[in-house]
C-alpha cells in the first residue's frame, strides 16, 4: 500500500523555535514513521524578503538542518531538501505565476498580514508577493496529499488547490492533486511577549537550542493574569501565556487542567505556575540541545544529509515537471 505524502518546510532565516516546534516539527517526527515525507529548507522563499542578504540565507541552511534533526526527523525515514537544489519547483512556479491574478494574491489575508507586519508599502519585493504561487509549485511537485500547518497558512493551501483546479483544466490529462491542511492541536503559539504569535521577525521565540539561562528569563518574562495581583486573588487563563505553553507542553494534561481550576479559583500564585512551566520546558529543551551541539559540529555531514535528500527530491519534482508540460503541449527537448 502506498503510504500518504507529506510536504512541509521552513525558510531558513534563522534558527527554529517552540512555535515551529509545536506547529509542526513534532508532528513531522510523529508521521515519518507512515507516510512517505518530505521536508523542504525553502532558500528561495527565504530570500524574498532578504535578498540583500543571501548570506543570511547560506547560513542557517545548516542551523536549520541541525534543528530538524534534534527534533528526531530522521533523513532515513524522511527526505530532507533544499529549494534551490530542485530546479522543477522554480520553473512549474513561473507556469502557475500565468494562471494566478494580481487581484488574487493581493486578496490572500496571509500575505496581506506578512506585508504589512514587515512594513512594506512600495518597497515590496515582487517575489514576497507571489510566494504562494511558489508554496503551490511545491507542494504540486511533489503530489503532497497532506500539508501540516499552522491556522494562519489555510489561505496557502486554499489558493494551492485554486492552482490545482486551474491548471489541470488545462492540461490534457489532470495531473496535479489536490492538497488538505494538517492542523496541530496548537497550531499558533504565542510569543513570549504575549503577541499573537511567535515569531523570529518579532523576536519573541524561544529557540530549540536555548539555554537553560535563556529559557529561565523567557519564563520569567511571560505574561500572566494583570488582574491577579495576590496569590488568594482568582485568576483567569484565557489569554494567559503561562497556561497557553503549559497546554502546549506539559505532558500530564490532568496535572494542568487541576492547576488551571486551583488559579481561577484562587490560591494558586503565577511564581508556582511559571516553575512548572520552567521545569516542562528545560526538559523538552535541553536533549535537542544537546543533539543540536552535536550535529552541528559537523556541517560536512549536515551538507551530505541535505544533498542526498535533494538528489531523491529532484526525480520526483522533474518527474510532475515534465507531466504538466506535456499535458500543456510544450516542447520537451531535454
């Protein structure tokens, strides 16, 4: 039987964090073990927004790879590759960049947030603009069935099968397939700064190579009741940052939900809480940490990770490549 295919991916600009590590990392290590996956370093996408700075981009491949591996993906069970390695991706992007309206991508909340959070106005690169045109390109390349994300990507996937639809009406035979969102049970983590989400431009992560000094001050930092001002007070834990990452966390969920009715109904202090928290998360930290300094010790071998994984990934992305430009009736001289 066939197992399922799985795309996910990160643009390498900078190390990951709890919010990756919750959105989709554990999940990834979680269904490598059934379903055929691929996990994709988006360089390109990464230089959208920092093409001044490719080596911003060059840099973090490596930190990137490393931070995968700490997390338990394994490339023996999941095909780890790079964007810019798979020529495919780039050219079925500029065939779906004629199907796709200005008005379109314009309309997509995603995008319409990024731009704005980033302070665009008209110094907007065009390539920031349509990269959900390139999310599509690679996801189709690879015939992903399924596509863990966070809440906030549901507009990518929608527009994904909007292409899909799209170019397999022109196609002799329909080639592409479409695509269903994979949400986690914590599909958007907050910052440590109580902002809506965590966020590597923001600044408010906690990486999974922090320190056991830097996860002390990020717990330290976090953002509980303003209202419970005494340890007697009743406090609430909507909203609070505390009981957000101790639900994201916490592996004894009964432990927590006890904590979350003793702090509403009084006698429960945050300095107790955030402990709690403190211990989860130095325990979920510290052994990818560990794993991580070991790794990346190595970029050598980080490097022939990814360029095996890349070799694998070309086949299949060449292979819909040249499907879609038969159906189209282009020629194929290669």
């Amino acid at each position: 039987m066939n197992k399922p295919t799985i795309l996910t991916g990160d643009r390498p600009t900078g190390p990951l964090h709890l919010g990756h590590y919750v959105g989709s990392l554990r999940q990834r290590v979680a269904l490598q073990h059934d379903h055929q996956q691929y996990v994709l370093i988006a360089d390109l996408q990464g230089l959208t927004d920092n093409g001044s700075n490719p080596q911003k981009i060059h840099d973090n491949i490596p930190e990137v790879l490393a931070d995968y591996l700490a997390a338990g993906i394994d490339p023996r069970l999941t095909t780890i590759c790079l964007q810019s390695a798979l020529p495919a991706l780039a050219e079925l992007t500029v065939l779906y960049m004629n199907i796709v309206t200005v008005a379109r991508v314009e309309r997509n909340p995603t995008v319409k947030n990024e731009i704005a959070q980033k302070g665009f106005a008209r110094s907007l690169p065009v390539g920031f603009m349509v990269y959900p045109i390139s999310q599509a390109a690679d996801i189709t390349a690879f015939k992903a069935g399924l596509v863990p994300v966070g809440d906030d990507q549901l507009p990518m996937i929608e527009q994904t099968n909007e292409i899909v639809h799209k170019m397999n009406s022109l196609l002799s035979t329909p080639v592409l397939r479409h695509c269903q969102a994979m949400l986690s049970q914590t599909s958007r983590l907050p910052g440590i700064d109580g902002n809506a989400k965590m966020s590597k431009s923001l600044g408010n992560t906690l990486t999974l190579s922090a320190s056991e000094e830097e996860i002390h001050k990020a717990v330290c930092a976090m953002y509980t009741d303003p209202n419970h001002l005494r340890v007697s007070d009743p406090g609430c834990v909507e909203g609070n940052v505390v009981f957000t990452y101790l639900d994201a966390f916490h592996p004894d969920t009964a432990k927590v939900a006890a904590m979350k009715t003793h702090y509403q109904q009084g006698g429960l202090g945050d300095r107790v809480c955030k402990n709690e928290l403190e211990t989860c998360l130095q325990e979920l930290i510290a052994p990818m940490r560990e794993r991580r300094n070991t790794f990346i010790q190595d970029k050598g071998a980080l490097m022939a990770i990814l360029r095996e994984g890349s070799e694998r990934a070309r086949e299949v992305t060449q292979a819909t490549l040249d499907e879609v430009k038969r159906g189209l009736g282009l020629p194929m001289l290669g």
